[in-house]
C-alpha cells in the first residue's frame, strides 16, 4: 500500500517534520537517507525507527536559531536548556564553540549580507514523478538570491566520495550542492525565475574559520541527472512497489539484524 495520499496537507512551521509531511513530500534529507538505506528510510516513514538524538544537529540548530530572529533563538535555548547549560551553571563546550561561530558571522558584514532575507521559507513543487518539499534558510527576493548556513569541522578538510568518485570537499560529501540544486529547481516552479544560491559555512575551529560558497552552475547539470537516475527506484520503495534492500551497516540494519549464514572474511571489508 502507497505511504502517499491523495489530500496533501498545508505544511507549515509545526508540521513540516512530521512523518505524515515526509510521507506525502520527497525532501532533500529523505532522498539522502534512502540512499543510504531503504530499510531505515521506509522504517523511519512506518515510524518504527527513530533516528538518534546527536548532538552535533542539536549545535547546528542552535547556531541556524541565533540567525532566524531573537524570539526564536530564545524558544531554542528555553526547550533545549537542560542540553545546553551545565546544571553547576554555564554552557557545555560544545555551545561555547557554537557561540564562538554565532559571533565570526555576526561580526562579518558580508556573511550578514548573504544570510539577509526571509527567513525558513517553505515551498513545494511537483518535480522527478514526487511532490517535494523545501524550507530554506533565507530567501532575498530583491537580490533573487537564496543562502543556506552550514556548520563543518573545517573548510578544507578532504573526503572521499563514491558518488563523484574522487576527493571533495565537505559541502559535496554531505550533498550540500545536491540541496541547492532541489531548491534552486523549486524557486523557480514557484517564483518563475533562477536564484542564485550561496552557503555561508563557518567552522568548529578556534578561532571559527568562515566562507561564503558560491556554485558554478555545470555543478547542478549534475545533480539533476543523478536524481533523474536516482528518483523512479526510490518512489518504488516509498510505494510499496518493491521491496526495500538493507544496507546491514546503518544503525537501524545493525539493530534490527537476524543471523542466518556464516561469512568468509574477505567479505567483512568488501560487502
């Protein structure tokens, strides 16, 4: 049976992270986490799997509710205090770090002016056989632009990566130009015209480093063909068209498995 319905709910703030919003709307993270996986990915829309709290998103989301607005920053810290603050007082050196990030933008006129706009914008749009949803960071119509901020360990640390079969960096290896590609496609089935997308990246590091990344726009040709590639198999899953193929090395495969045959070492390094 199809985990999509027919009646489309109106997404808003409260809703958008619901399961019943991921059911009937592909987004950029869902798409990731069936690549990744198909088991958790369905198990996680049946909601039988919950991923684990991390806290390094936790860190993320503090640093992006210090740029939405005042009131929403204060809301973060009041639900996530006991996360936040040590009970002998003071913050956990995880948000100090995060503080030190907040204050290198904050201080920086031109990553204010790349962030400047509306803020958690939420669009939809029929594209690659799925409806999709997108909540961007800032969106400056005048400039026809849009940013994202992105938290990293370091601006030039390497990673390999299968998809572009070589080393990159990490808003590659965390399919960041991927995001900008989906959400720069639905600007434009919604507004009409081509954004410009940037990511403001600033580092972990002491003192944070910081960038405003700008895309070369072959880079999107790309991820456009790759979910063209990518999209028909996904939605057979999401249906219940076929059946879903386990990883056998996420958390949800290694916490729901079932031994029934011996393996030969070789594979244990390249299964």
């Amino acid at each position: 049976m199809s985990l999509m319905k027919k009646q489309k709910i109106q997404l808003d703030k409260e809703n958008y992270y619901s399961i019943e919003a991921d059911k009937q709307y592909m987004s950029v993270s869902q798409f990731k986490l069936f690549n990744e996986c198909e088991a958790k990915a369905l198990a996680k829309l049946k909601g039988d799997y919950s991923p684990p709290s991390s806290n390094a998103l936790l860190v993320g989301s503090y640093v992006h509710a210090a740029f939405e607005s005042d009131e929403e920053f204060s809301t973060f810290i009041e639900e996530n205090n006991g996360s936040i603050f040590k009970s002998r007082g003071g913050k956990y050196s995880d948000f100090e770090t995060a503080d030190r990030m907040i204050e290198a933008l904050k201080v920086d006129p031109f990553a204010l002016f790349a962030m400047e706009g509306e803020k958690e914008c939420i669009y939809t749009a029929h594209l690659w056989g799925a409806d999709w949803k997108i909540k961007v960071d800032s969106v400056n119509h005048s400039r026809m632009t849009f940013s994202d901020l992105k938290t990293t360990q370091e601006l030039q640390k390497r990673y390999w990566n299968d998809k572009y079969n070589g080393w990159v960096s990490f808003i590659e290896a965390w399919d960041y130009v991927l995001q900008m590609a989906v959400y720069r496609r639905v600007l434009q089935e919604n507004i009409g015209q081509t954004y410009t997308p940037y990511i403001v990246a600033v580092t972990k590091e002491t003192p944070p480093n910081k960038a405003v990344v700008h895309f070369d726009e072959s880079r999107f040709d790309f991820e456009y063909e790759y979910l063209e590639m990518k999209m028909e198999r996904i939605l057979q899953v999401k249906n219940g068209e076929t059946e879903p193929v386990r990883c056998n090395k996420c958390d949800y495969c290694r916490g729901t498995k079932k031994l029934t045959d011996t393996v030969e070492v070789g594979a244990l390094i390249y299964e």
